[in-house]
C-alpha cells in the first residue's frame, strides 16, 4: 500500500498544519476528517484535528513522528461547524487548531469520549398565555418567517421594552414546528437565568443553557444533546456559537450591539459576525436585536445587506421615559448626587415605588489621594490607579486584580493625610444609607455578584421589594426587566464624551439607552434623569432630543468623513513585552517588513502605546492597519504574516493580531 500521512490541526499558535505517520496497519479509508488524533509535539502531547489524509509530505522521514492514538471513529464537529472554524481561521488569520479547539468542550479537547448520559432535559407542560402582538411586531414575526427556508439577515430595532422577546418566542415557535432547533445568543452570563426562565415558561420541550460558568461536564452534556437534536432550544453567550445541531433552523442574536461578543483574548473572533456566517452557511434566517444597533449593522440595512425591522412604540400600555438633565456645574451634590436627584428619588420611594442609580465604577472610590505630598496609589504591574474598596478594606487593581492592604500612611512622604477621592458605588451605597435608612439598597456590581448564585438572589430580592433602590454598574443595565422602576437616575453621563477610543461615544450612547430603558416598562410612567457637566453637548443633545436614529446617523456621517470602521477595515497588531522598547522595537520591525509592498490602499499607523500602555507587567504597544476594502486588508494581512512566519525564530515578545478590533 502506498505510504500515507495525516495532516492534523494542533491548539498550537503556530499557523498551517502538521504530517505525521498513521498508525501502523490502520486502513486511510477508516480515518474521517474531523475525528481527534493524539500526537506527540516537541515536549507535550497534544490532541488534535484530523483535516485530511495525503500521500505527499515536506517533513524529512527523521523527523517524521507517529501519532499516539487515534480517539474518534466519527468527526466530532459538524460539517457546517468544520466550515465555520476553517472560514474563521481564514478570516481572522489564527491557527485552526486553535479554532476547533475553541469549537469544542473542554473535555473533548482533553480527549474524553464524545458521549454522556443526559440528565439535563427538563421540559415545561404549562405554558404561558400568550400576549397580544402590535401591528409592528406581528409585522416581524411575519417577515422572519417567511424566511425560514434560506438564509436572510433581519436587524430587528425595538425600543427598549418594545416587546423584541415575544417575537423571538413567536418565530421560535414556528420554527419547532417544524422540528428545527433554535440558537439564542445573549452577551451576559447574567441575563441567561432570566432568559431561560422566560423560554421555559413558554415552550414544553426541551431549552438548555450554554455558558463559562457552568462544570465541563454539563457544557458537554448540552453540547451534546444539541449535536443529537435533544436540546430544541439553546440559550447561551458568546462560545455558543459553535454549539452543533442536528438541524438548526434559527439564529438570534439578542443584544447584538453588545461589545462582549467579542472574544478579547487569543483567538479574537466576534460571534455576531460568526453568527451570520453559520446563518448564511446553514441557510437559515438570523435575527439580530437590539434597541440600540450598532453601527456596523445601521450601515448594512443602508447597504441592504440586512432587512430592517422595526418596533417603534413599548408593548402594551408601557409608555417610554421622560427625561430631563442636571447640570451638574451648577447644581448643589453630596457625594455626586444632586439634590434636585436626591429629591426626586424621595418622591418616587413615597409613592411605593422603585428606583434605579446607575454608576459604571465599582468600589468606594478610584483614587486614594495623599492630600499633602499629591500622591496616588498606582497597581505596581499596572499604569493604572489602585481603587479602595470599603467592603472588605483595601486597595485592588481592576484590571490585574492585584490587591493591597490599606495604607496607615502616605508611601511617598509617610503623611497620614490620606483621602478616597471619587465615587464609587460602595460609596453611594453608603451615603443613600444615611438618607433612606428604612428602604432596601440593593447593590449590584462585579463585587456583590462574586458567590455562585449571587446575581439571582439580588434580582430575586428585587422583584419582591415593592420599594427598594437599585444601585449598579452596567451589570444592572443590560436586558432586566423591572416592572417596579419609575426613576433612573444616572450619576455620571461624561464618560464617553471625551474618549480616545472612537467609539466611545457609541458605547456611551447605547448604554445611556440601555439604562434609561430600565423605566416605566409597565403599567406606571417612568422618568430618567441624567447628571452632567456638559448638558449642551451636542452628541448628548442629539441623543436625548432626537433619538439614537438620529444620534445613529450623525456618528456615521462622523466615521464616513475620518474614514474610520465601519466604513474603512483595520487590524490590530499588539504586542506586549516585560520591556517597553521591546515592544515597540517588534512592531517597528514589523512595519518596516511590509514597508517595500505598502501601497495607497493600505494604512499602518504606529507603533503606539495602547490605552493601557501597561498591564499585568506587560508593556503594551499596538500597530493600526488599515483598508478601505475587505479584500485588500486580508491579502494585506496574508503576506504580511507570511513575512512574520519566516522570522518566527527571532520573535522574543507575545503578540497577536486582532481584525476587525472593538477595543
């Protein structure tokens, strides 16, 4: 028989696949792409992905070594996730041992059998009245099932309590009708329980959820259950995209504006973009949702690559909020609250009802302050300031989570005159306690969510507290439904205003809304008060005054004119080194390489320090490249890490490449 050789995809950085020699009398023919190998690799033993039997190599017969075993009979991804890892490979330019192994549970990528004993099906025989649909959501239920023999992109744009849920239930439902399954990606693990909760509620068969902080064993036993058509509806975050079904009918991505479906670390890929290439793959419809689209999706209805659905009004006889801003230049505070907040926050409380206080930073206060010498607490592994926290008493870092014990004096001059200084929401947890000390405060941020099960107490709390005070990050923001809330009250408008990031304004528009729209979602009227230094700047005007469409349009006209994304394609080089020159000298040498071929249709800016130049130790410095066509930044990026690849020996520092970068 003549020689053969598998070429198998490794989780390894590197690149290309690699050649070894098969077991000894194995038959090529019993050996499917797609099943888990088990190779030796330099000191390690690795498991990866059979991706093709050949009867050619490059590897020189000394250095050719054996696979160790041979785990699988049958592939264990799907053909429509197999095409989705190699176009995502491609895409993003990363190892596609990599992507598989991100495809897969953590058990199989530890070469566990690829099978388990369900204990996970839990079904619903009552289900819930169904609620009267308006005229624009009857419209969308209408238009998402019409499609559901091909594949289509809807950009379904609904206010926020405008009902987008009960048209996902009601094109779900059409879809199990015909004995297809549906994928539910949401952007937080927290919103998970609720959304569960709602679906199981409505439907009697099986609805299963998918997400990090759930043990290895149930991750595979859902991911399972989806592969054998078990589990008909799967809820889950970003990772779930890879989730293989027996017969997928329907994709939803709820929130889709949402930057945490961006993968943020080694294999960077964005799940709503790989949600509408599996749609497109599959031939399915694929719904995005959201109340404050992003831009990329705006520009693809004007582009009519998406189908734009609307709901403009709340459902039912929820009206939205009424807002009004605070000047904060002139307005008397005590502790960021002002007590034209401050009083109508006893107003609504009076009256029975709830209300909700947004700040988006943790912790008593950003900055421990030595009120003598100037000095501030920095984390020493950080360009960044240390936090103090009240509860339990210390310093932390946010962004290392390196942690230090209060301070008795000043580390610089050894003063004792040491002041928080800023506002945290430990801190106004503190001072509305002095204020309302007979109503319920219930906080919910990073720190009061921390043990298992936490978040569901605190929303469980909520829902039983007729008054109460809601105070949180954007953690609180996102997708609940308070019934309760008549009054949000955001304590700090500003942040985004004044960003290096260019698309900090976006983020800060969407979740101004986000919060906002936590009012007067029933039966009673809400009003929304936002605190500002800048009442007349025009983004916010714009926003309050006209609507995110608006605020929408003038952002693009913004970007189209800076040629910025979405209307040019970047990459991201960034490297990280323990020495700053380093990194800097790396990506230096990187844009040099490309330097002879750079043409008028490519951009490379920098090297630059990234917003945080400093992180966990680690310098860091970025390299912006830059298209106006797709095309021609991925033949760009192709060559380039070729050059990359045949300098890997001299590489010294930890880089990676983002495409298509959020942050």
């Amino acid at each position: 028989m003549e020689p053969f050789y598998l070429r198998i995809a490794l989780p390894t950085p590197l690149r290309g696949l690699f050649d070894y020699l098969p077991p000894q009398r194995v038959d090529p023919k019993a050996l499917m792409p797609g099943i888990r190998i088990k190779v030796p690799f330099q000191s390690r033993t690795l498991i990866g992905i059979l991706v093709e039997i050949t009867t050619s190599t490059t590897v020189p017969d000394e250095k050719m070594k054996q696979v160790l075993e041979v785990i699988d009979e049958q592939p264990v991804l799907e053909a429509d996730i197999d095409q989705l890892c190699q176009w995502a490979a491609n895409y993003y330019h990363h190892s596609l041992g990599e992507v598989y192994a991100a495809a897969m549970p953590a058990l199989l990528r530890k070469g566990k059998p690829a099978d388990s004993k369900m204990d996970l099906l839990k079904t619903n025989e009552q289900q819930e009245k169904l609620p009267t649909l308006n005229d624009a959501q009857q419209c969308a239920v209408d238009m998402i099932t019409k499609a559901k023999d091909h594949f289509q992109t809807f950009l379904l744009d609904g206010v926020t309590g405008s009902g987008k849920t009960e048209v996902y239930l009601r094109v779900i439902d059409e879809i199990l009708k015909l004995d297809k399954q549906a994928l539910v990606l949401v952007p937080e693990i927290s919103l998970t329980p609720q959304t569960i909760a709602r679906f199981r509620s409505r439907f009697s068969v099986p609805v299963l959820a998918l997400h990090s902080n759930m043990t290895e064993l149930a991750r595979l036993k859902v991911w399972l259950a989806a592969k054998k058509g078990d589990a008909k509806i799967v809820i889950g975050t970003r990772s779930a995209i890879f989730t293989p079904f027996a017969n997928l009918g329907l994709i939803i991505v709820d929130e889709e504006h949402d930057p945490s479906f961006k993968q943020q670390d080694r294999f960077r890929y964005h799940a709503r973009d790989l949600a509408v290439m599996r749609a497109s793959l599959n031939h399915i419809p694929i719904v995005l949702g959201s109340a404050t689209p992003s831009l990329e999706s705006i520009l693809n209805v004007k582009r009519e690559r998406y189908h734009y659905l609307s709901l403009p009004m709340r459902a039912g006889n929820a009206v939205l909020p009424q807002y009004q801003m605070i000047d904060l230049r002139y307005a008397k505070t005590e502790e960021g609250i002002s007590d034209v907040l401050l009083k109508t926050m006893r107003e609504n409380l009076d009256a029975g009802n709830q209300v909700m206080l947004f700040l988006n930073r943790r912790g008593f206060a950003p900055v421990l302050y030595c009120a003598d010498c100037t000095w501030i607490a920095g984390c020493a592994r950080c360009e960044a300031r240390m936090v103090y926290h009240s509860k339990p008493s210390g310093l932390r870092c946010h962004h290392c989570d390196s942690r230090k014990k209060m301070p008795s004096c000043c580390e610089q001059c050894g003063a004792d005159n040491l002041q928080p200084v800023g506002l945290g929401t430990q801190r106004l947890e503190q001072m509305l306690q002095t204020h309302f000390p007979s109503v319920p405060i219930i906080r919910v941020d990073r720190d009061s969510t921390q043990r298992k099960d936490a978040l569901q107490t605190l929303l469980d709390q909520i829902h039983a507290s007729p008054k109460a005070i809601l105070l949180g990050t954007q953690m609180l923001a996102k997708g609940h439904h308070f019934p309760q809330v008549t009054l949000v009250g955001m304590v700090e408008a500003d942040s985004g205003l004044f960003s290096a990031d260019f698309r900090a304004a976006e983020q800060m528009g969407q979740l101004l809304l986000q919060v906002a729209g936590r009012a007067g979602r029933a039966e009673k009227p809400g009003t929304v008060l936002i605190q500002t230094r800048h009442p007349d700047h025009p983004l916010l005007k714009t926003l309050i005054e006209e609507g995110y469409q608006r605020f929408s349009e003038v952002l693009l006209t913004e970007r189209e004119q800076a040629l910025l994304p979405p209307f040019s394609y970047a990459a991201m080089f960034r490297a990280e080194a323990h020495a700053e020159k380093s990194a800097s000298e790396f990506l230096t040498g990187v844009k040099k390489m490309c330097s002879a071929w750079l043409t008028d249709a490519v951009t490379v800016f920098g090297p630059v320090p990234a917003l945080l130049a400093k992180r966990k130790g680690l310098h860091c410095q970025q390299l912006f490249v830059q298209s106006s066509h797709r095309g021609t930044l991925q033949g760009f990026l192709k060559r380039l890490l070729a050059e990359m690849d045949k300098e890997k020996g001299k590489q010294t520092v930890k880089w990676v490449l983002d495409v298509d970068p959020v942050a």
